[in-house]
C-alpha cells in the first residue's frame, strides 16, 4: 500500500489548491486563453486583482501555473498539462 502513497498524495494536494472556485476558474480560463496577465483576469473574473494575485500565487507554490515577465507585465500560463486534462474533464461536466 505504501508504493502509491507518494502519488496519492500528490495527486490530493494538487486537487486541494484547485478545490477554490476563484483558483478553479482562474485555470479555466487560462487554458481558454493560453496566456493572461493579472489585468485581464481581473476584467474577466470581475475579482479584485490583489484576490487573483493571491490565488496565482498559490497555483504558482503548486506548480500549476508558470509565469513570464514582459516589461512590468506578468503573464501565466497553465505549466502542468495534467491539470488541462484535469480541468477539461471536470467542467465538461457542469
């Protein structure tokens, strides 16, 4: 039982940090879009940028996003693609 302990775990932890609706749609929209910066999340999620920095912020600790810097903007994208099955497979649903 202890050889797929390490993967369970993993497996939960990731889907703890997405079990936010904030979290769960900024991913949504990420794999919708590709790429975004904090500025267009906030037009689309109609959220405080500052409650879209602290999620990325926690998507990012998880390895699920990955971010670039362009001059003073930063844009992210989804980094691990067993997330964009992950997501797909979940809202395809509702």
């Amino acid at each position: 039982m202890d050889h797929g302990y390490a993967k369970y775990n993993e497996v939960a932890e990731l889907l703890k940090v997405l079990a936010h609706p904030v979290r769960l749609c900024i991913v949504s929209k990420l794999l919708e879009m590709g790429e975004s910066n904090v500025t267009s999340m906030h037009t689309c999620l109609n959220t405080p940028q500052s409650t879209i920095s602290q999620h990325l912020q926690k998507l990012r600790s998880a390895g699920i996003v990955e971010y670039r810097r362009s001059g003073l903007e930063i844009y992210y994208k989804i980094k691990n693609q067993r997330i964009t099955q992950l997501v797909s497979d979940v809202l395809q649903e509702v």
